[in-house]
C-alpha cells in the first residue's frame, strides 16, 4: 500500500519499514518486496548482497519471483559471486512456475551458450 501509494501517499521508506518487520516475523513474501528494496534502493540504500539475501530466504519457502531475481543476479554476478549455471538452474525453476519473462530469459541465456535448452 505505501510503496504503490494505495490510498495513502507513495512512501518507499515507510513501505521498506513495514516489509522489514514482515520479514522478522517470517513472512516469506516480504522477502521478496524488501529484497527487490534493496536491489533498486527504494527506500534504503542499495545494497545488492541485501538483497541477495533476502531473495535466497525468499527462494528457500518457494518464491518463484524470488528465483528469477536471484538467479539473474547470479547469472551476472550482482551481488554474489558469478555462477551462471546456478543462475540458470533458478531461471528454469521460475519458468517452470510460470514466471513471466522467465522462458525468455532462458532463450537468451542459451544464444549466449549458458545453460541448456528447456
């Protein structure tokens, strides 16, 4: 509600807070709000290991946004150390739950000769 200013103002800040508390309680996904928070900094400060993190945690209770993000940091190495076919390998997960852009993003991994095809 705050970040997308759903009857209130726009609040990043106030957003990342809330999503932050969510996260201490468990919530699986504040993970991925809060995570994707930190990869942008909207309302904190950029920090790509953050978010990494926060999408690892997000993944490990079956996040399949969660699996497109990170693997695409690992795929590119934002935020963790580069490991393509681990990237790639979380890519396929998000497809195969239906992420959108996840099968293209597979496409293209595969003209750069990462990964295999589906």
């Amino acid at each position: 509600m705050y970040l997308r200013g759903e009857g209130l103002d726009s609040d990043a800040i106030t957003a990342a807070r809330y999503y932050e508390e969510a996260v201490n309680a468990g919530f699986i996904p504040a993970h991925f709000n809060l995570g994707r928070l930190y990869e942008v900094g909207r309302g904190v400060p950029t920090d790509l290991a953050k978010a990494a993190e926060l999408y690892s945690r997000a993944v490990e209770g079956g996040d399949a946004d969660a699996m497109m993000n990170l693997g695409i940091m690992y795929v590119n190495g934002r935020g963790v150390s580069q490991d393509q076919e681990r990237g790639y390998k979380l890519i396929e997960s998000a497809a195969h739950l239906g992420v959108e852009g996840a099968e293209e993003c597979l496409s293209r991994l595969q003209d750069h000769g990462i990964g295999r095809p589906v």
